[in-house]
C-alpha cells in the first residue's frame, strides 16, 4: 500500500468480511493484495455475493517505558 502523506511503500493487512444480518464474520485475511482479490474472485464465484474488505495499515507504536519500537496492524 502507499502512503499518501510520504509516498512511500507501507505494509498492510487485507481482510475479507461477510456482514450479513447484523453479524460480521471474518472470512480471510491476508497481507497481499493479490491473493486477497483472487480469494474475493473465488468467493464470488462460488456463492454469488461479495464481502467486504477492509484495510488496516502497519502502525509503529513507541513504547516509551522499555524504549522499544513495535509494528502492529491496528
């Protein structure tokens, strides 16, 4: 994924939700783009209706106690 703010190439976490009814149910989730479209395509195919695809960026969290960087997808 790229960043806007900087222009630089940032890691991502795909993830395919079913909401259906009021619930949301995870369906896959994935850090590459293709194998996300290519199981939305499957999907779809399969059980002719699509799923939701959410998009959390790679944060780095500072924690200032340890003095310690961490990269979590928040």
């Amino acid at each position: 994924m790229l960043d806007i703010d900087t222009g630089e190439q940032i890691e991502a976490l795909y993830r395919m939700v079913e909401i259906s009814g009021g619930k949301r149910v995870e369906k896959f989730q994935t850090t590459e783009i293709e194998r996300a479209l290519k199981y939305q395509r499957w999907y779809a195919k399969r059980y002719r209706r699509g799923l939701y695809m959410e998009i959390i960026p790679k944060k780095k969290v500072y924690d200032w106690k340890e003095k310690k960087v961490e990269y979590n997808f928040e």
